[in-house]
C-alpha cells in the first residue's frame, strides 16, 4: 500500500490543480446571476462551472490530503474574496461620462450583501464537509471505491451548500416549499454532474497518483478546517 506520506512541495500540477479551483470558483460567482432551465428546472448559470470545484476538489483530497486540500479550500475563499471587494470597489467608481453601462454593470455584478455572505459560508462549509467525508471514507476503504467516495462526499457536500446558501439567501422571501424545492433541484443536479463525471475522476486521479508518486492518507491528520498551517 501507498505510504500516507504527503510530499508535495508545491509541483506544477498541485499549481496547476488550484488555479483551475480559484477560477471555476470566481466564475461561478460571477455567472450565478443568470438563471437558466435546462430540462424545465430552474436552475442558476453556475451549474456550469461550480461542480468542477468539487470535482477538483475530490482530486486534491484523494492525492495530496485533506491538509493540501484544506488550503486550497482557503485560497479560493481568498480569491473570491478579493474579486467581490474588486467588483464592489470598480462599480463605486464614477462612470466615464460617454460611458452607459452603469446601470448593466451593477444588475450583473451588484449582488447584495445577503447573497454574497451566503454564497461564502455555503462554500466553506460544503467544501469542508466535502473534503472531510472522501478523507474519512479512503481511509475506510482502504483507498477502494473511489466512485463511492467520491460521490459520496459531494452528496453530502452539496446537500450542505445548497441547503445553507438557498435558505441564507433566500429565507422569509421565497415559500417554505419553493425553497426546499429549489435545495433539492441544485443538490440532485450537482451532484449528478458529479456522477457523470466520475470517468474522468479516475482518469485524473490515476495520473496525478503516477505523476507524484504521492497518496496520502489522513490517518493522522487534525481536520479543523482552521488549522492552516497545520
């Protein structure tokens, strides 16, 4: 069996793995704004991207440990932040006087704070929870059933981020039965998303654990998801 030593130093694919994290994250935000209905459901634009988070997330994990994973987590916390306070900051600005976007720029971009305050603690708590159950579940396994963990950990990681982030944003404005609708709707979608994706999960996950010669177990890890440094 594979040592559960965690030797990344950083390499480019570990690099190159929480760009993409950041980035599926930023835009998610940004395209959330949209709401689309594929198959009938409503459902927002993010459905898109933000289950790519989970796929990588499920990869960073399963490689590098839930303590590589733990600081991805929070790195894309960080850029999300710092792209909201510069949307906020760039929409404050006094538009050019030629300039008659404003008015787009703000309905776009201009999410309130309630929604982005929901939309950051739906994200920590999912993508913990998420990282946690896969970490937990590999050492259960004994490194078996990826399918299983992986999909297991994003139904439970979606569940939460749905749940926290339509109630959060949503509560005493929509009806108590829309709202676990629409909990439902995004879970079971993102999650299927997750599940067809599993092929390429594997492929991905194989690469990575050739390429590093790394697969870590967290037997001994602290799973606070405020130990950074850890």
């Amino acid at each position: 069996m594979p040592q559960a030593i965690d030797k990344t130093a950083y390499s480019a694919w570990f690099v190159a793995l929480t760009g993409l994290f950041v980035a599926c994250l930023i835009v998610s935000n940004i395209v959330a704004v949209k709401l689309i209905m594929p198959l009938g459901l409503v459902l927002p634009a993010a459905i898109v991207v933000f289950p790519l988070s989970y796929i990588l997330g499920d990869v960073l994990t399963e490689v590098y440990g839930y303590r590589s994973a733990r600081r991805v987590i929070w790195i894309g916390f960080a850029g999300n932040l710092v792209a909201v306070l510069g949307i906020v900051a760039a929409g404050a600005l006094t538009p050019a006087p030629f300039w008659h976007g404003q008015a787009a720029f703000e309905s776009i971009l201009g999410q309130t704070p309630r929604i982005l305050g929901a939309s950051f603690a739906a994200y920590l708590v999912g993508e913990f929870a998420n990282a946690f159950v896969l970490a937990k579940m590999k050492i259960a396994t004994g490194g078996r059933f990826l399918w299983a963990r992986t999909i297991g950990s994003t139904l439970v990681g979606q569940a939460l981020d749905s749940a926290i982030f339509i109630t959060l944003a949503f509560g005493g404005i929509m009806p108590g039965a829309a709202l676990i609708e629409a909990v439902i709707v995004q879970w079971l979608a993102k999650s299927a998303y997750e599940a067809l994706a599993t092929p390429v999960t594997y492929a991905v996950v194989g690469f990575l654990k050739r390429r590093e010669g790394i697969d870590v177990y967290d037997r001994e890890t602290r799973f606070n998801p405020l130990a950074i440094a850890d």
